[in-house]
C-alpha cells in the first residue's frame, strides 16, 4: 500500500479538470485564447466553489488553497481536531462531534489548557541557563 486516499487523489483529479474545462470556457466565451497561461489562471483564481474534494479556491499563482486538519493523539490514535482554512483568514474551525459540543483538544503536561505561545523569536518562554 502506498498510503495514498485513492477515492480522495481521483476527487482531486475530478476538480482539476473541471476547473480547467471551466476556465477554457470562459476564456472562449470572453475571446481570449486558451493558450494564454496568464489568463487561464486569471479566470482560475475568479473561481471558487465546493468540489468533490473540498473548498476549491485558486490564488493568483495557479495554487489551490488548501486547508491543513488539525490532529490530536489521543489514546495512541490521531483524532481530527479542527481544520485551518488558508482561503479564509484567521479562520479555524474545531471539529463538532455534535453541533453544540466542540471536540476536546488534549494538551501535553496540563489537559485542561493550551500550551503559552512562546512568539516568534522564543521571547516570552522562560528560559534556565
């Protein structure tokens, strides 16, 4: 097993060519070539919707948006905890096994609250020389 989601990868593969069809379309509907790369990606990133492998949202490069899971072990096993969205700013959504009932995050050393931020250069960590 290669430990690739096959069903996944050909979602994947369905969206790619969905947007790329409907990108062509709309570059011959509007007179552009469909050999014009530049375009092409220009209509690609006015794109968004959900296909069948999720939020699809193409930035100015040509570079799908993804989102990262967030896991927890929990028990010896990867729980989905949440999910970070990189189209939409500053947006984290906690995984709900319930609508009302948001999925513990099971944090190392104290369970009951999240670790200090450190910030970006260690600067607010307590350090012992």
């Amino acid at each position: 097993s290669s430990g690739i989601n096959a069903e996944y990868g050909a979602a994947q593969m369905y969206d790619a060519i969905w947007l790329y069809a409907k990108a062509m379309s709309l570059a011959l509907e509007h007179g552009v070539s469909i050999e014009n790369g530049e375009e092409l990606v220009k209509i690609m990133s006015e794109l968004k919707w959900t296909g069948k492998s999720g939020e699809i949202v193409i930035d100015e490069f040509g570079d799908r948006m993804g989102n990262v899971q967030i896991m927890n072990i929990q028990e010896g096993e990867f729980k989905h905890v949440g999910t970070w969205w990189m189209s939409r700013p500053k947006q984290l959504d906690l995984a709900r096994e319930e609508p009302t009932n948001k999925t513990q995050i099971i944090w190392p050393g104290s369970p009951d609250s999240p670790p200090v931020a450190c910030g970006r250069q260690y600067e607010l960590c307590q350090t012992t020389s």
